[in-house]
C-alpha cells in the first residue's frame, strides 16, 4: 500500500444556509515533501500474500525479493522513484547486522557508496546503521566507524560486504514515491 503524509490546510465551517444546525465544509490536505510512501519497510512487505504491496509499487512480478542476506555479495531491489539517501535527504534506512570478522565494510557498487565499522566482532553482537547512526547492542558507535553512508539507487543495487566471514543483514526501509 502506499501512503501519503499530509497536513490539514486552512478551511472556515459556517452554516450552509442561516439559522442552520449543520453545516458543509472542505478540508484541503497539502502534501508538503511531495512523496507518497510505502506503508511497510522493505523487509516486512510480504510479496507472496499481497499484504502491504499493491500495483503501481514498481515491483518485479518475476523476482521473489528478499532484505534478509548471509552472503558478501547480493542485490537489494529499491523500488522507489527515487535515490534512498539517509545523509542528504534524511530518509528512512536501518541496516540490521551481526557478523563475525574483524571488521565490517558494506559498499554499494552500484553507485560506490560505503559505511565501515572498525571493530571486530564474534557474531553476538547487534549492529544497526540507522541512517547516518551507528550503534551496537543499543550503544552509540558511530565513533567506530568511517562516517559513510550508504545511499540506494533506484532498481537493482549491488551490494558487497567485506571484513566478515560469517554475517546476517536485514536492510529495512520505506519505498518513496513522486506525486
């Protein structure tokens, strides 16, 4: 499904006729980011039981996509009008990781984006790039890291990951929409 954030625009309530108990009036919305949303994140839109997802979403019909991966190299299938840029544009992106390795470097090949985290790890512990913050097991840590981004191009992006022998990532985010 998809979603628009709006606010309630001015609008004046006034009897339709004098002496009247009741009244008719107009609400105008304004959509002020020009965006329409997913109502779900990525990783909780079930393409299988058309639960969250719609037509008109710019999905692939002949691909089963998945958020969840275990593997150095996969593609992660943006579905939005547009980039998926957490420093820029301040949108919605949660990368969820443990992994075991001494270090952790996600890079889009895409489009050459990177984040890595200088610290090693024996998979116990949880990682999330939330946007632009780096925390570990609830801790701030961004002051472990490079200070990159990484940034998702409309379609198919490749993704490598470096550092880490054994991993499990989850990337959560909302498709954007133009209109």
């Amino acid at each position: 499904m998809i979603v628009k954030y709006v606010r309630a625009g001015n609008f004046e309530i006034k009897p339709w006729r004098d002496g009247a108990q009741d009244a008719m009036f107009t609400i105008p919305f304004e959509n002020p980011s020009g965006y329409k949303y997913s109502l779900l994140n990525s990783d909780k839109l079930d393409h299988s039981d058309g639960d969250g997802w719609q037509m008109g979403m710019n999905l692939p019909s002949n691909d089963t996509l998945s958020y969840h991966f275990s593997t150095s190299n996969f593609k992660v299938f943006n579905a939005s009008d547009i980039i998926i840029d957490p420093y820029y544009q301040r949108h919605e992106l949660s990368i969820i990781t443990k992994y075991t390795g001494s270090y952790l470097q996600i890079t889009n090949t895409t489009n050459n984006t990177s984040w890595r985290l200088n610290k090693s790890s024996k998979g116990g512990n949880t990682v999330i790039l939330n946007g632009i913050t780096t925390t570990i097991d609830g801790k701030p840590a961004s002051d472990k890291t490079d200070y990159g981004n990484l940034v998702l191009e409309p379609g198919y992006n490749n993704i490598k990951v470096s550092g880490a022998t054994k991993m499990s990532i989850t990337f959560s985010f909302p498709f954007i929409y133009l209109g």
